[in-house]
C-alpha cells in the first residue's frame, strides 16, 4: 500500500522544500520507489520537459527521488505576472491567466482540486512513498477554505504532516504553537516538527524544545543546521535567484548537492521516528 508523508511549514521560506528534497534521496536509499508532489506552486522559475512546464523546485525534487520529471508532481503552477493576475500551468500547459480572485473563487476548489488529486492518485499507483509539499503556511486564516497546497490533499489520503520552520528568522516556537492552534481538529494530522536553519550549539535550544513537545505533545524530529549548498531555492523568496540549465553536467553537480544536502538532513534527524510515521 503506497505510503504518504507530507512537510508544510510556518511559513514561506520555512524549509519545505529543501526538506522535501532531502527525504526523497534519503528514502530512495532506503529502497522505495519515491515521487515528490506539490499541488500547487507558484514561481516564475521553472522546468521544461517534453511538451511541459512544471516548477523546477519538483523537477528537482524528482531527481532527487530518482524518479522521473512529470506534470503530475506539480499539477499546477502559477506564474506571477504582477497586479494579482498569474498565468495558470494545468498538468505543464498553459491554460489561461487568471486573477487572483477568479483563480480561488472559479478554479481552485473545483477544476483545480480536481486536477491536484487525481495526480495525486496517478503518482500513489506508481511508487511506494509519495512525498508532498505544502504552500506557504497551512494557517493563513484568509486563505484556509482556498487553499489546496496543504491540509486538503494531507486530508485526502490521510497524511502524516512534519512541520518545518525557520529559526534564523526568529519566532519558531511561537509559530509553531500557534500554527497548531490555528489549524483547528486539521491540527490531529501534524505529527511533529523540524527546526531549521540553526545557527550555533544545538544544546542551547533543549528547553525550547521540551517546551514545544510538552506544550503540544508531539515531538521534535530534530534541528537541521544552517547549510550551505548549490541548489536553486524558490524565486519568491530572493530579488536575484539563480537561474540554471538542466543539462547533463548540471544535472550531475546538483545530484552531488542533493547528496551532501541528504547525508547532513538524516544526520540530524530522527529518521526512525519519521520512518515510523509510514507504518
């Protein structure tokens, strides 16, 4: 029976997907057959394939996996064109430009949820562990009924969720208590956390973290500290991201990124604890 497992975070740069990458390679070593998936990604950087456009973050993502590049990772993705308005990818084809309004009011909760879960279920015929990213935060409160990046598709097929968030920024224990708060009985579906880019002795944060858990009684997978390595990050998050080519000796240089990235991310988590959540 395919197995899911999903990462949202705190927040837009929290780690989703890094953290994603780094599962995909761990757990295809671990001898699954792994796909990555996001519902729905907004960027202006993407990958195209054949006859397709997806984000590059999934098209990564999927060789991290070792697993083919497909529309079906990211059904659907967004590209900003300024003043609200994106023009809309549908399984890697231009569908149409929407406005914001007319996309979550027409498009997401019908065609586009759709669309998202039936790819979902293609991806989930063909692997063994579906690994999903979520958008954002799952507790934008004027987003929540909209959104189909994260808790309806770790609804759908019944999700354990790890919550990712940045401590660099500051704020991660409050985030993430009040995330879970604001999450409501979709709360039950968060399993526990990461914290991410840590700078200095993991020790200093042990009472913030047996706070966390006894607060919240779910545990802390571990505290991934801040790295450095070659893989493009999300557009929205940097004024001059790096824009790249996937020929076959870039492809090469980011399998050897994705490599150190993977063996730092299982070093510093309880991957029993995360394996333990697939049963």
């Amino acid at each position: 029976m395919t197995k899911t497992l999903m990462v949202q975070g705190t927040s837009s740069g929290a780690g989703k997907t890094t953290l994603v990458t780094a599962l995909c390679r761990i757990f295809v070593d671990k001898g699954y057959r792994v796909a990555p998936f996001k519902s729905q990604n907004m960027s202006s950087y993407s990958y195209q394939g054949n006859g397709f456009e997806i984000s590059r973050a999934q098209a990564i993502q999927a060789i991290a996996a070792r697993t083919e590049i497909s529309p079906h990772t990211n059904p659907i993705m967004l590209k900003p064109l300024g003043n609200y308005k994106s023009e809309v990818f549908v399984m890697g084809r231009r569908y149409k430009k929407m406005h914001a309004d007319e996309y979550y009011k027409r498009f997401a909760l019908t065609k586009g949820l759709d669309i998202a879960k039936k790819s979902l279920d293609h991806l989930r015929a063909r692997h063994d562990l579906v690994i999903m990213e979520g958008a954002g935060s799952p507790a934008e409160i004027n987003m929540q009924k909209y959104d189909i990046a994260n808790m309806k598709m770790a609804k759908y097929c019944s999700s354990p969720v790890i919550l990712v968030s940045d401590i660099d920024k500051g704020g991660t224990f409050a985030s993430m208590v009040g995330t879970l708060e604001l999450l409501g009985p979709d709360r039950k579906f968060v399993k526990g956390y990461v914290i991410n880019k840590f700078r200095g002795d993991p020790r200093i944060l042990r009472p913030g973290l047996e706070f966390l858990e006894n607060k919240t009684g779910r545990p802390v997978f571990g505290t991934i500290p801040l790295l450095r390595f070659d893989i493009p990050e999300e557009d929205s998050l940097h004024a001059n991201p790096k824009q790249v080519s996937f020929t076959t000796r870039y492809v090469k240089l980011l399998d050897k990124e994705i490599e150190h990235l993977s063996r730092v991310v299982k070093s510093n988590l309880n991957m029993k604890a995360i394996g333990d959540l697939l049963k």
